[in-house]
C-alpha cells in the first residue's frame, strides 16, 4: 500500500539488542523502514540471542548495558545533531529500573527541545500470566514511562499486571483498565476474542477493535514489531493505523507459526483489517 511521501524525521528506538534473531531493534528496524522511517537504536541490553529461540543451548551469553550509556549516548546524539528532526521515541526492554530512570530522562531532554515529540512506551515486562522482570522495573515504567507517554502498546497480562486489576476477561473490562493508564492512545494487543479468535484494541477518544485468527506459538518479536508499526502509522497520520498493523502482524503471524523467529525480509504492509467502532466504558465505572 501507498504511504505520504512526506518526509520525517527519524524515530529513536531504546530497546533490546540481539545478535541473531529478529527481536528488539532487529524487528523494530524493519517495521520503521516499510514506513519510510529511519532508526536511531540505543540499545539497553546486547545478548547472542533472545533467551528462548535456542531452548537446548542453554542461556545466550551477553547481558544487560549500563544504564549509564543510555544518558552518555543522548547526551552525545543531541550536541552531534544526530536527533535533530527526530519524528518520534518508542521505548522497549528495559533490564532494569535505572534504565528506565535514563530513559524517561533523555525523553525530557528532547522534549526541552521539541515539547509535541510523540513517545510511544512498549511496557515489556511480561506475557501469558508470566512476569519476567523483577517487580521493581514493572513499577518503574508505570511512573516513569507510561506518563511521559503518548501511546502505549501493552499487552493484555501487562496491562492486568500495570493497572493492578488482574486478569482482564472481556473487551469492556479491558478499555477500562486502559483508560486507568491516563495515556491519550492505549493499543492493547492479545485481548479477548471468541474461541480461535483474537483482538486488538485501541482505546483513546473512543475505542476501536480489531479481530483476527489466534496464531498457536507465534515467534518471539512481535509486540516489537507491532509497536514500531503503530507509531509510524500514526505519525504518518494514518486513519486505519490499528486496522493494518493489526492485519500485518496477522499475516507475519501466520508464516511463522511454530516457528522462534520472525521472517528477516523486508515488511510488507497488508490491507488494513476490519476497525470496529464500540462505546467506551464509563470513566470510574
């Protein structure tokens, strides 16, 4: 599909790094590029692999960078004039609670410059009833991230575990735990759909809901990816931005099911899927 030939600035990416694989930046890279984005990557963590993809090697050496560097590196991109322009910021993995802190804090330093840049927060912190980082940096991204954010695109656990409210078994029950993030737009992917089925929702001003076949063991990198392809829809301005990230990922989903790896060619857009248009649970109710 055809996107606007206007011509932003690149999106700074403070996310995880592998060696091989398509997670972290290597996925969230791809996804910017199909959108006529380019990528400026801060890396918080450097392993030889995601920790799953190779069950039967044991762990993937590397570990976590200094959280220091996060800083160090801002620091230097800003007098270089490397983020001059910059279209937006997503955020991604964060190893640890000081990670966080220097995120949110190169964050405020280029919104001393730009106050309007739009910050996406992905609050990676767990999957399918399972928190895999420590609680402390769960609770440093939701005071420190998610209100500097301007969209965030947890998942259903997440969004459970960040609001306090639990397993969250209906669309209604959902959009009100979104809607306690205080975030102007809140995607919450893997959200409850019928038997074989699952949704997408994208709770702002209203509440929009996508639905698309459940894929079994989809590969590790796709909330990456979906989250570098929302952010560059919306800031390409694109009305249909849920509708064709979901549908997109619904199609990368399907060519590598049962597989640890997303595909590592260039990302195709698909046509964007069905956006439904529901109420909006009242505030407080």
């Amino acid at each position: 599909m055809a996107h606007s030939s206007t011509q932003l600035g690149p999106v700074l990416v403070i996310s995880s790094q592998v060696i091989d694989g398509q997670v972290g930046l290597q996925a969230i890279t791809p996804g910017l590029r199909a959108l006529g984005l380019g990528c400026v990557g801060i890396p918080t963590i450097l392993l030889a692999a995601h920790p799953r993809a190779y069950p039967d090697a044991g762990t993937p050496t590397g570990g976590a960078l200094p959280a220091k560097q996060i800083e160090e590196h801002g620091e230097w991109l800003i007098s270089a004039g490397a983020l001059d322009g910059v279209s937006g910021v997503l955020t991604g993995y964060m190893p640890s609670a000081d990670h966080v802190s220097a995120t949110a804090k190169l964050i405020d330093a280029l919104r001393d410059i730009n106050p309007d840049l739009p910050v996406c927060c992905d609050p990676i912190c767990g999957d399918h009833d399972r928190l895999y980082l420590p609680q402390e940096v769960v609770t440093a991204l939701h005071e420190q991230l998610i209100p500097r954010a301007d969209m965030a695109t947890p998942n259903l656990f997440e969004l459970g575990h960040l609001t306090g409210t639990g397993p969250l078994a209906t669309t209604q029950e959902a959009a009100r735990a979104a809607q306690a993030l205080d975030v102007a737009q809140v995607v919450v992917t893997s959200a409850p759909g019928p038997e074989g089925r699952i949704a997408t929702l994208e709770v702002g001003e209203g509440l929009l809901r996508c639905e698309t076949v459940a894929v079994p063991q989809v590969p590790h990198g796709m909330g990456d990816l979906f989250s570098a392809l929302y952010l560059g829809l919306h800031l390409r301005r694109e009305k249909m931005a849920l509708g064709i990230a979901t549908s997109t990922m619904a199609k990368l989903a399907g060519k590598s099911a049962n597989k640890n790896a997303l595909p590592s060619g260039p990302v195709e857009m698909e046509k964007p899927a069905l956006q439904e248009t529901l109420s909006l649970p009242a505030k407080g109710k």
